[in-house]
C-alpha cells in the first residue's frame, strides 16, 4: 500500500504535465473524431444506458469492503450503481447539469476523479467530462455485454463502477466519460486554486488509502 500511495505521490506533478501536454491533434485522432460524429446521438444515449456486465467479485483493490459494509456506507442507488453496474436514469440525477466549480470524487472511497473544468453537456442526460483528473484512478474494461462493445470505467482504487468511455467527445482528446451520478460525490471548490489544492491535498493525505 505504501509503495502505491508513495507512487501517486510522486506522480502527480507528472500527471498533471500530462494532461496539459497530452492535448494536441493528430491525425489519428483527428480521424477518430471524423468518424464518431457520424454517429448516431440516440445510439450514444442507448449505450450509455444499458448496464455493464462486467462482475468484479473476483477482483481484488487497494480499497476493500464487505458487501455488508457497501450496503451500509452507501445509498441504495449508489449501491446498485457502483457495485453492482446498474446504470442510472438519464437527466434524473442530480449532477448531469451541475455547473458548479468542484471535483467529483468516487462515492466509494472519494478519490477525485473528475473536475467541473473537464466537464461538458453532451445532452445524453449524465454527467459528461473530457478526461479524467488522473487516468491512473480510472481504470478501463472492456464491456462486450449486450453484444456491442464499450469501454467499462471504475475507480481503480475500490472498483467502484463509474460508467462508460466513448470516443465522440469534444477536442483535443475525442473522449467522452459518461458517468453516473450516483457514483460520484461532488465536492464544491469557491475557486480554480481552491480546487486545484482539494485535489492536490488529497494525494498528500494517506489516509484515503489506508480504509
Ligand atoms: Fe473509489
């Protein structure tokens, strides 16, 4: 455990160059994003509601918690959202039009996942952002339920499921993370500097990790 926070620790100052040097075109990209626009915003909205498949009872994560204690910590919907990967209902959750300054943490262990400055209305009805705060908190799975294939995001640190990733988002980076709100904790900030420190304060603070 020590050695994982000692690495985020480390990391950070890194990962935040990255964000900021990760932003330019190519052609690539710029191909990919050609291609999702073709696609249909109804198809989007579908994918975004299906549920995922995906069962990580086998899995083990920094962040360990019993059923019980799941149940116990969080709201029913929270529970069957981010542990269960059910998918909320769109545009009737609380945070897919909050435009307030803040981060939005995981509901399970409130690593900070997501910042208001990265988030976007994609008019799918949840919480849309661009990139992650630290795609290192974010993990990735491949999702072939329902026979199309997404991209499963949760918190790499208690497995908590977050929601999907799409290709159809806005420049430079073409990504869409569509979330759930019940898998999230919004943390207001009265500032960017404010909101920078909450977050960065978070990786100095070794007690997220040691639940
Ligand atoms: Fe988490």
């Amino acid at each position: 455990m020590k050695r994982f926070v000692f690495s985020l620790v480390l990391a950070i100052i890194v990962s935040m160059s990255f964000i900021q040097a990760g932003s330019g075109d190519n052609d690539s990209q710029n191909k990919a994003h050609e291609a999702a626009k073709d696609t249909d915003i109804q198809a989007c909205v579908s994918a975004c509601g299906l549920p995922s498949d995906l069962d990580f009872s086998d899995r083990t994560f920094p962040i360990e918690r019993s059923d019980q204690e799941w149940r116990t910590l969080l709201s029913e919907i929270s529970y069957q959202v981010a542990r269960k990967h059910k998918t909320e209902p769109p545009f009737q959750n609380p945070y897919f039009d909050n435009k307030e300054l803040g981060y939005y943490a995981c509901v399970g262990c409130e690593a900070p996942l997501f910042s208001s400055l990265d988030k976007y209305d994609s008019g799918t009805g949840w919480p849309s952002f661009s990139q992650a705060i630290d795609d290192r908190l974010v993990a990735q799975q491949v999702d072939n339920s329902f026979g199309m294939r997404r991209i499963e995001v949760h918190c790499a640190l208690c497995g908590s499921h977050q929601g999907h990733l799409f290709p159809d988002g806005p420049k430079p980076n073409f990504t869409r993370f569509c979330i759930n709100s019940a898998s999230l904790k919004f943390v207001p900030a009265a500032s960017k500097a404010l909101l920078r420190t909450a977050i960065l304060e978070w990786y100095q603070t070794e007690k997220n990790l040691a639940q």
